[in-house]
C-alpha cells in the first residue's frame, strides 16, 4: 500500500513529535520544576564537601530515575493496544490485531533522553511455582471450581490446560522446562521480538526451529518490559499494557491486580459498543478500590457509532449509573475517544479510515468544534478529537498533583537538609576560625546520640505499627464473622421458607465493603502513626544539633522525611466464588442432603475463599507498609548520621586546616548555595497527593 500524500510543507516526523509534545504540555511544568529541582542538588553539591556531595549523588540518581506509572486496564478487543500506541506516539509499537489470550503485562519505559528508535526488551518468564499452580490446580479457576465441588467445570479447565501444555511444548520442545524463572533480554525492539514473546499465534505443529515465529514464547512470559526513546515527551513515563481480567484461567486477573498496586493511576478502557454493565463485575470491582482521582475511564472506539455525538451522552449516563450502583469510583473522569483516528494522525494515512468511521469522523469533529476545538491543520484537528490529547492532559495532570509531586516534595525535603547540614558546618568553621569557643564533639558521641534516637524511634514505631496490624487483623476476623453469619442465617431463612428446590446465592459486596473498610482504618491511622514519629525523629536530631554544635535554632531546621500513601486493596477486587454465578453452584447445589449441611459446607466454603484476603491484606499491604516506613525513617537516620559525624569533625581538627578548606570555596559558591536555599524554602508543599482517608 502506498502512502498517503502529505500536506504541502509539512514535515511528518517533526509533526508526529509536536503532537505528542503538544499532548503532554501539562507534564513539561512538572519536568521543568524537576530540572530546576536538578540545577538546586547540583549547587548544594557544588557548596559542600565529601558528605554533601555523596548525599547529593543519591537524590541525583533519584531524580533521574524517577519514572511515573500509568496502567491501562480494560475489556478485551476494547482497543487498549492501540491506544497504548497512540499514547506513546508510535503507530504499530505493539501488534494489536493478533489473537489476544496472553497473560504478559507490557511495560513501555518512555526515556526522552535516549533517541527516537533505540530500545532495548526484558522478557521474564514464569517460575516454576506459579507454572506448577497453573497446571496442577488449574489456576485461580481451578481453586474455584474444586472448592465448589463443580466437577464438570474443572474437568473443563484440566481438558483445556492439557492442551495449552501440549501446545506449549510443541513450540519450546526440551526448553519448555529450562526456560522456567529465566529472562531474554534484547538489545533492541521491534514488532516482531514483540509477537514472538506476548502474543499467541497459529500453532506451530512439529516446526519447533523456527525461533522467529510468531508467540512463540507467549505461553510461558509472564511480563515485557520495553525500554524506548520518545524525545518528544517532556518526562519519562511507564505505561502498562495489561491482559483482560476475563481469561480461562484468571491468570489475567492476578497479574492485572499486581500491575495497579504498582502505579498510582489506572485508566480503564472500554469499548463504545460494550462500556460499563453487570458483565464487568470484576473490572468494578479492581476499580472500585481505587480512588476517584487515581482512575481515568476512556470509551474507546467512537469511530464505530452511527451517532457518536447522541450516543456518547447515553453512554456517559450509563456509565455512571453503573458505577454508582455498584460502588464504583462514581467521581471518575470518563473521556471519548477513538485511538484508531488517533494513530492514523500520527501517521497521516487516513485511506483505509472507511465510511463508516468518516462519517462518525466528521459528526464528531462539528460537535467538538461547536464545542469550542480550536482547529489547526488536518492531522492536528485529527488528532484533537480523537479524546488523545485530553487523556494524555488527565494523565499528566493527575503526575503533577499526585505521585509527582509526592516525589518532588520527598526531594526538597532531602536537598533542604543536606543545605542545613552545610550551613550548620559553616557557622561551627566561621566560629573556630574566629577564636570563638567551640567544644570539640567527638564522633563516637555523636554515634552514641544518634544510637539512642534511632533506637527509640524505630521502636516505637515498631510498636505502633505492631498495634496497628493487630487491630488490623481483629477488624478483618470481625469482618469474617459478621459476613458469615449474616450469609449463613440467611441460608437459612431460605431453607425454611422455600425448602432446597429453589437455589439461593448471596452477594459478597457487603464482605469485601467490610474488608476495605477495615483495611482504610489501618491505612489511615498507619501514615499517621509514620508521620508523627517521623516528625518526633527529626525534632530530636534537631536538638543534637543546636545542643552538641551550640548552633542557632532559627538556622537549624532538619525536615522528617515524606510519608507515603498505603497501596489501595486491590486484591478484594479479585473472583471469588460468590461471584461465579451459573451452573457451579446449581451443581453445588443439588449435592447437599440436609440443612445442616447445607449451612456447614457453605460456611467452609465461603471461610476458604476469604482466608487469602486476609493473608494479603496483612502480609502484602499492611506488613509491606510498615517495613517501607521502618527503612525510610532508618535511611533517614542513617543520612543525618554521616552529616553529624562530619560536623563533628570539624570541631576536632586544626584551625589552620580549616582555614585552608574554607578558603577552597569560592565566594560565588557561598553565594549560589544562598540563592538555593531561598529557592528550596519558597517550594511551598502540594498535598494533593496525600490519602484522603
């Protein structure tokens, strides 16, 4: 097929880039603050001696590696591949008309620093325990069916699981089992390393040498993560590809509920001709655990409607409707969009559009410049209303305000005290140099303090949390109860009223509202207890200045380090068997032969599946956080440390060597670490980001 003829005096890769700058614009202030932010940690570095100037490496590496997250998450064949494309400005990056049972969350890594073209793969494949899960116990659906005695379903997964082994070793031949646990890592990408690693195709029959065919290695990867050069992005960003939560095995499910407790924004992908409805029950339930402000909800596909402009409003009320009466994040900003239209303007092919999409091209187009898009040339107007740009402003808005600025607060923090512990070196140098009194201070002193304050907070803080996960896991073991009970009585009451002929089933929503109500209670009370003691810390390294230094309380001021937010419960948006609804439990059911039984093995049954919530919850949520905090407030500890012990050298040593070092620094690197700190301490703290809890 021949391209397209382009638009006289344009130039096609310059415009592609301005569309995807133009599209992040809001995401340039923040990586301009961060630059400046950079030139700040540079100055310090520049005004310091060996301490400042490891410390100052740190944040450094910190800053350049900082990497803002975004998962996309949807209904299958709603897009979502082609959307992932059109977001990170490269039509055809990642196949999207290939058959799309995979369960690989793909991660493309944006760098602006690196050039347009150049990547780099990482494939990492299945370990042996969740294979041996897999193809043992049938995976999540597996449990599920055994649990719930529904034999004919299971016999089903084990037929269907034979045949997925026996393809996969068709494909990888003696290397299926070498290659559990391992990675492949590629100096480059291209489409066809892609296929061969994410996406299934046509079986491969005996032909087992041919490395270059097509999901070849799909069975067995469980993640991708792709390492590209996007110039025309103002920051580095991650964008995850995930699988659908609607697979065979509910491989998907798991691996999608991983991918979001990783980022702190999700945007949800729908299709104009599917959106919300009770069929997406486990696509509510993960984002309900979400809050508002972390999810984006993008109705893709408009260019498939008949009437996008009366059609998209009914789809918005239905939507919301949906989501309210589900206890969905009803507050959700929900976009219209066409990726198709999208990555057509990024690559100004517009012959293969059809009439079809035109049509819904130009009834869209009229609605949104009635609206008030301004238009520009062909591809650029295109591109406006293809809901791309006004996506990718939600993304970057939500970066600015939320873990973004959680990140550039934590670094202000961090370069503030390294500037103290500079400024506090200085006075104690100027007062020696000046024949003031100072009383030598020795280091192991200074270690001695510093054992006593780390000691006394990290324990405490130990303690509260320790109180905190205990009333965590009392509040979890009520929640199982109350379900249970109100379930079980229940079960009864229909006994009694309709006798066993009729089938009763029972909505789990009231256990897992009770579950994340618990759960927020710790979440809440956990950054709390971090913030005090953090706080307390930092006011009593403050004092060992001022007392050990005889320092200036108005020049000494050392700042806790930032609390972070709790990961939301993601995990109580995952199946259950109460939400498995059909023949499993008819066939459940019809096995019971009285009441009694009835109501203990329904007990038993709904006791098993709530016990891995509540593992999770303690162990990969409330545990996870309270170790997170422990090592922030040590690092913190461990950092002020090495600045005392430096400040304490410098009461001990000659005054003729300190006269020397003094005389090193240059007046304008006094002067420049001056203006740094005026322009630290006029960062003023943005709190969007905190938990609203």
């Amino acid at each position: 097929m021949n391209a397209e003829p382009r638009i006289a005096g344009q130039d096609e890769a310059t415009s592609k880039g301005e569309l995807t700058r133009s599209a992040f614009s809001r995401l340039q202030a923040f990586a301009e603050r961060i630059r400046k932010l950079e030139t700040a940690v540079d100055a310090i570095a520049d005004a310091g001696g060996d301490t400042a100037h490891a410390a100052t490496r740190k944040l450094k590496r910190q800053i350049r590696s900082f990497e803002p997250s975004v998962t996309m998450i949807g209904q299958v064949k709603a897009g979502k591949t082609t959307l992932v494309n059109a977001l990170a400005g490269w039509p055809g990056l990642l196949p999207a008309d290939i058959n799309p049972w995979t369960s690989v969350v793909t991660s493309l890594h944006l760098d602006p620093a690196t050039r347009s073209g150049s990547g780099r793969a990482k494939f990492r494949f299945f370990d042996e325990d969740e294979w041996s899960r897999l193809l043992n116990r049938g995976g999540r659906v597996g449990e599920l069916a055994a649990r719930a005695g529904a034999h004919k379903e299971l016999e089903k997964v084990r037929r269907q699981l034979e045949e997925m082994r026996e393809k996969s070793r068709q494909r990888l031949g003696r290397k299926f089992e070498l290659l559990m646990g391992q990675e492949h890592e590629y100096g480059y990408v291209d489409q066809e390393l892609v296929q061969r690693y994410v996406c299934l195709g046509d079986d491969l029959g005996s032909d087992t040498s041919a490395d270059q065919k097509q999901g070849r290695f799909a069975d067995i990867t469980k993640s991708a993560d792709l390492y590209l050069g996007q110039p025309d992005l103002p920051h580095r960003l991650c964008i995850r590809d995930t699988p659908g939560v609607n697979d065979t095995f509910m491989i998907r499910e798991q691996i999608t509920v991983n991918a979001i407790r990783e980022s702190r924004l999700c945007v949800v992908v729908l299709s104009a001709h599917q959106t919300l409805s009770t069929v997406d029950m486990a696509l509510i339930r993960l984002i309900s655990n979400i809050r508002s402000r972390e999810v984006i909800i993008f109705v893709n596909r408009i260019d498939e409607l008949n009437d996008p402009v009366r059609e998209s409003e009914e789809i918005r009320k239905s939507i919301v409707a949906t989501l309210e009466a589900l206890n969905g994040p009803t507050e959700a900003e929900i976009i219209f969009g066409s990726a198709f239209w999208a990555v057509h303007a990024l690559s100004h092919v517009y012959k293969d559009l059809g009439k079809a999409s035109s049509k819904a091209l130009i009834e869209w187009a009229e609605h949104k410049l009635r609206s008030g898009v301004v238009p520009g040339t062909v591809h650029e107007t295109i591109w406006k209303i293809s809901g791309i740009p006004a996506l990718c402003e939600a993304i970057s808005s939500r970066i600015d305000s939320g873990e973004g600025a959680e990140f550039e607060e934590r670094i202000v923090r961090s370069a503030r005290n390294i500037a103290t512990s500079i400024e506090a070196s200085r006075q104690v140098v100027s007062k020696r140099m000046a024949d003031d009194a100072v009383t030598p201070v020795a280091s192991a002193d200074i270690g001695r303090e510093l054992d006593i304050i780390a000691r006394r907070n990290l324990d405490l803080l130990d303690a509260e949390m320790g109180k905190l996960i205990s009333g965590l896991e009392s509040r979890l073991m009520g929640a199982r109860r109350s379900f249970l009970g109100r379930a079980t009585a229940s079960l009864i009451r229909h006994l009694e009223d309709y006798g066993d002929h009729e089938i009763w089933t029972y909505d789990p929503a009231g256990l897992r509202l009770l579950l994340s109500s618990a759960y927020r209670v710790f979440a809440a009370r956990a950054a709390n207890t971090s913030e005090k003691v953090f706080a307390a810390t930092a006011a009593d390294i403050r004092t060992l200045y001022v007392g050990a230094f005889q320092l200036s309380e108005d020049a000494t001021t050392i700042e806790a380090p930032v609390v972070q937010n709790p990961p939301p419960p993601v995990i109580l948006g995952s199946t259950i068997a109460l939400d498995v609804k059909g023949n499993w439990w008819t066939s459940w059911w019809r096995r019971r032969r009285s009441y009694q039984n009835f109501a203990e093995e329904y007990s038993a049954l709904i006791d098993a599946e709530i016990e891995p919530f509540l593992v999770s919850l303690r162990a990969d949520h409330a545990e996870v956080y309270a170790h997170a905090a422990r090592q922030i407030l040590k690092e913190f500890i461990d950092a002020q440390r090495a600045h005392l012990l430096d400040l304490a050298s410098q009461t001990e040593i000659g005054v003729d060597k300190l006269r020397q070092r003094a005389e090193a620094v240059a007046m304008d690197r006094r002067d420049a670490l001056s203006e740094t700190v005026v322009f630290l301490s006029e960062l003023k703290p943005r709190n969007e980001w905190r938990a609203a809890e």
